[in-house]
C-alpha cells in the first residue's frame, strides 16, 4: 500500500463564521454550528441561527472540530448547517456511501492528525494541516465495503438510541400527567393499600373533581391525603465515595468501576461511560452500588451547570460492566427508605435541577464547587404520593428501564466491536467478509425506526 494524502479521497470545507448581527435564537434563517457544543452523540442540536451563512455543510457530511481543546471530535451532519470557524465539513469523493470509512479513517489516524497542532497551547488545525495528511490507501471497491460494514453498526447504535428517547418521552409524559397535573388514574388501590383519599372512579383525579386542598409549604394546590415533606426523609442511607487504586495492592484486591461525575450522562443513556478500573479494600466492598441505589455528582459543574446531576442503578445498569461499581469520592450514593419510590425521587431531583434550583445550595472549596447535599435534601419539599401510586408508577417504569439498558449494552458492545475491529479492517488484517461470516452480521442494522 502507497500512502495518498488526505486531500486526495476527501472534500474538506472549512467553516467561517458569519457576523454578529445575522445572528440568532429565534429560528430565522439557517441553523449554525460553531463547535462541539451543540454535539451529540450523532448529530448536533443548534443553537443559533443565521441569516448570512459563510460556509454551508450538506446532510451525511462529517462535522470534524478544528479549533480548541475539543480538536477532533466528530458528528454527523443530519441536514444543512451554517458552520462557523471551529468546524471543518468532510465528506468523501466518491460520496455518501464511503463517508462512514472516511470518519474512522479520520478517527484511526486522529492522535497522528492532532500532533500537528504540538507546541500550540490552543490547538488548531488548519486546511493544509488536513489536507496534506498522509496515510496508507486500501483498494477503493474495500473502502466501500468498509463504510457500509461501519453503518450497519452505528445505525444500529443510533436506532437504539431513538428508542430510548422515545421510552424517556413516554416516562415523562405520565409522569407530568400524573404527579404534576395530578390526574393520576383513580381506579381502586393495589389489594391490601389504602386508598388515601383517592377516590374509585377509574377517571383522571383531578379534572374529574377529585378534591384538591391548599398546601402552605408549596404554595399551590394537591390531591387530598398526599403528604409533603423533604426529599431527605426518603432517604434511607448513603454510601460514601472510594478511590482505591490503580492496581492490586496490598488489601487493595477488590476490582471496581469507579463512576465519576463524567459518566453520569454515559449511566443515564447521553454518552460512553468511561469508568475507570480500581482496586478497594475488601472492607469497604460495602460501598459497591444495587439495584436502585443512586448517585449524586457533589462536586464539579461549570457556572453554567451545577453539581448535582443524578444517575440511578437498576439490576440491567449493573450488567453493563465486568465488575461491581462504586462511586468516586467526587460523588453520593443514596439508598432511598422505600425503593418504590425510586423513580419519583428520580423525577423530582431532575425536575428540581433542571429549573435551576441547586444553583442555589453550591458552596466552594478551593474553587471547586460543592453541592450542600444535606442542606438541599431537608430543605427541597415535595408533594409525596400514597403508596400505591407510586407503586404503579414503578410498574410503568419498570420494563421501560429494562429495555433502555439492554439498548445501552447492546450499543456498548456494538462500539467495543467497532472499535476493536476498525485496526484491523483499517491495515488489511481482517476483510469485512471474514468479520461478517464469524458474527454473522447484525441483520437489524438497517432497519428504520418508527415512531410510535
């Protein structure tokens, strides 16, 4: 194989970005990309828009980010963007269908790609620097083959990820409709439950008449009979945070992932979880996390996010590792006193973070930001349901977990593949012909999601 430069298979585009006063957060115009900001895990969500775009990418091309801390990372274009100066669009010669080996090629080869930015304490990639890269060229009909074996995996990774939207949207849905609105179903309570004030008439409480009373604490209306008190008092006990070590060492022979306040988003089904490999004390194996334990970041955030994001563990979340998981010392876990509750603490917690409220329980130590858990947890009210709701709740919410985390297992095993693979499809060791006859290709890769 003789090596080619990049310029000789890819159309690279760099970004420009438009003037100030073209543009906006109102959706006129076109929408701009300056960076990985606005990116995904595939395709990026916008922010602004622009009436003057300089430079336009078209839809399947890759977006690769060229200016920064964040030089190399990629997404995918799903449509035409505005793009600004942190961003290059590339995209094959030959067209869309090698686009897929183009970005792991570009992914491959990235750690070569970004030591032509060494010595500059912002990187910063430049046409040329692209442009003239070389690496070493396969035959043409391969590359092909090689980018639709590269689809397949990732629609499949993609497919999963837009069926767990879907299950998310559904969960929120009843969960506003019920806890929020308070038109909770109001047939019979669960045998051997109180009914608690909720009356059995199988129509939605609230907008059929059920008696709503006037609560002091929370200044508005809720269903008779339903207590309020403090997210703490559902707590039942925590678990602090470990570090270990790198390796076995002395009585350090217990193997972990340690959850960080990285992973959070990874655990919760928004990015790769990256927990690293510790080794702890066997006495403190009572710090590893079960199923319904749950796990608060208690330092870190930005001035634009606070600590307090949140992931919860079901029996499915632990399956996704080799090991028990702990947490780090960077973060909480909780047992709640009553697991049914689970997933309405859950949407209490990140109804409260997601309005901004635990901006304001944030100390700093050191220039750190701490979350003041205890003092957010006793401090918070909510109104709490009767049992048997919540217990209903947890039945809805139940199999829509299971499915969400075998989907995020089965991404996490399609990507450990892709990337175990793409070295050897990438320097000939393997063909596609010989992967897809020992694994018997994902069939499913190609199919189309459908909504609903």
């Amino acid at each position: 194989m003789s090596k080619v430069m990049l310029s000789e298979i890819a159309n690279i585009k760099m970004g420009q970005s438009p003037q100030g006063e073209t543009c906006n957060e109102n959706g006129v115009g076109i929408p701009l990309l300056n960076g990985p900001a606005e990116f995904t895990d595939f395709y990026p969500v916008p922010r602004q828009y622009t009436t003057d775009p300089k430079k336009i990418c078209q839809e399947k091309e890759i977006l690769f980010c060229v200016r920064g801390s964040t030089t190399g990372r990629m997404n995918w274009s799903d449509r035409s963007y505005a793009i600004g100066r942190g961003l290059a669009a590339i995209s094959h010669k030959e067209g869309q269908s090698y686009n897929h080996y183009l970005k792991y090629l570009i992914e491959y080869n990235l750690n070569s790609i970004l030591n032509l930015t060494s010595g500059s304490t912002f990187p910063n990639l430049t046409n040329d620097n692209l442009s003239s890269f070389k690496f070493y060229a396969i035959d043409i009909k391969v590359q092909k083959k090689i980018s639709k074996f590269l689809s397949d995996l990732d629609t499949k990774i993609e497919l999963n990820n837009k069926i767990n939207v879907e299950l998310e949207a559904m969960a929120k849905t009843l969960y506003d409709y019920w806890f929020v609105q308070f038109d909770f179903p109001t047939s019979p309570p669960l045998e051997g439950c109180p009914q608690d004030g909720v009356v059995s008439t199988g129509k939605p409480y609230k907008s059929s008449g059920g008696k709503m009373v006037w609560n002091e604490e929370l200044k508005r209306e809720i269903p008779e009979g339903w207590e309020v008190d403090n997210l703490g008092n559902w707590i039942g006990k925590d678990k602090s945070g470990d570090w270990g070590k790198e390796a076995i060492e002395g009585n350090y022979t217990e193997k972990v992932h340690c959850i960080r306040g990285a992973d959070l988003n990874g655990l919760n089904g928004n990015g790769e979880v990256k927990a690293p490999i510790r080794y702890i004390l066997e006495k403190n194996s009572h710090k590893m996390l079960d199923p319904h334990d749950l796990i608060v970041e208690i330092s870190g955030g930005s001035p634009t996010q606070s600590t307090g994001r949140m992931a919860f563990i079901t029996k499915e979340t632990l399956e996704r590792f080799d090991a028990p998981i702990i947490c780090s010392n960077f973060c909480k876990a909780v047992t709640l006193e009553d697991e049914i509750y689970l997933y309405n603490f859950v949407f209490e917690w990140n109804r409260a973070y997601d309005h901004g409220v635990l901006f304001g329980f944030e100390g700093k130590t050191s220039g750190i930001k701490n979350l003041l858990f205890e003092t957010f947890v006793s401090n918070y009210f909510v109104a709490k349901p009767p049992t048997h709701l919540a217990g209903k709740f947890y039945e809805f919410m139940e199999p829509l977990q299971i499915k969400k985390q075998k989907n995020l297992r089965e991404n996490q095993q399609l990507a450990s593949l892709r990337d175990w693979l793409l070295p050897m499809l990438m320097n000939g060791q393997v063909t596609v012909g010989d992967v897809e006859q020992e694994l018997g290709m994902v069939a499913e890769g190609r199919e189309e999601y459908k909504k609903g």
